[in-house]
C-alpha cells in the first residue's frame, strides 16, 4: 500500500511540474491567448509584492478572479497597451507540495524572468515565487490560484505580459 501510495504522489508532482513548466512556456513564447486555459473557470491570479503578502495587505499590481478577467487582460495586452517590445525567459525551480487540502495541493516554486528587450538588452526582470493552489478538472491540472509574489518593492518597467 505504501509503495501505491508514494507512486501517485511521484505521478500527481510530476503532473503539477508539467503544468508549471508549460505555463512558463507559453508565457515565454508569447502564446498568450492560451494562458487562461491553465486555469480553473473559478479562479484567482493575482501579482503581489512579497511585503503586502506576508502584511496580508491585498494591494496588488495585477488581480484576477475569474478566468474571463485572465481572457480580457490578454485582449488589453494585445489590443490597448502600448509598451516596449520584449520577451521573457522564465527559469523555475524548488517545485514542491507543501500541503494538500480535500480539493487540491498547495504549490511553492521559486521563479526568475529575464527581458529582453528588442535591442538586445537582457535583464533580470522579476524575482520571486509562485504560491499555487493546484486542483484537478478530470484527470488535467489547473491553477485555481497563482499567486506571484516578487521579492522587490520595484518593478522596473511597466508590467504589461503576465509573470
């Protein structure tokens, strides 16, 4: 019974790495109009400084509650915004359950993004971590909360594509 059970958990991490691993993916190729789909219909993303989260403060700089707002903020990256042209390279790491609740499992990840901008310039964007609630909609993950908590009290540019 034991070994069963340390198999599904071994399979149940790799699904949630997958998923993560692919959300970055697209995020990194610009494949925005699919990242929603990472999502529950009923969920939350939201972008948070590492001082409100831990002051339990909910001002954020991105803050969506439902999938519809994850499809209107895209539509707005494509549409209205106007920013530099960049893309992103995230790297992911330290991919861990630390919990699971009667719904899903609670999900830490460590993140970096760097920009590169159009002219070549790479820097290190943003830094921080994913804190995930992680729920299964048949046999698919999905996000039913991301929340990006970054470690600077700065972003150094405006934050139009999601981290």
């Amino acid at each position: 019974m034991e070994v069963k059970a340390f198999k599904e958990k071994r399979e149940i991490q790799a699904e949630i790495e997958e998923l993560i691993h692919a959300y970055v993916q697209c995020i990194d190729e610009d494949r925005l109009e699919e990242w929603p789909e990472f999502f529950a219909e009923d969920c939350l993303y939201q972008i948070i400084s590492r001082e409100n989260h831990q002051r339990n403060m909910p001002a954020s700089i991105i803050y969506c509650d439902s999938k519809g707002m994850l499809k209107d903020r895209v539509t707005a990256h494509r549409q209205a915004n106007i920013f530099e042209s960049h893309v992103y390279r995230h790297l992911v790491s330290s991919i861990r359950i630390v919990d699971q609740e009667r719904d899903g499992y609670m999900v830490h990840t460590n993140y970096a993004v760097f920009q590169t901008r159009m002219d070549g310039y790479s820097e290190v964007y943003n830094v921080g971590r994913y804190i995930d609630k992680v729920i299964f909609e048949g046999n698919r993950p999905k996000f039913k909360e991301k929340k990006v908590v970054y470690d600077s009290l700065v972003i150094p540019t405006l934050l139009v594509t999601p981290i």
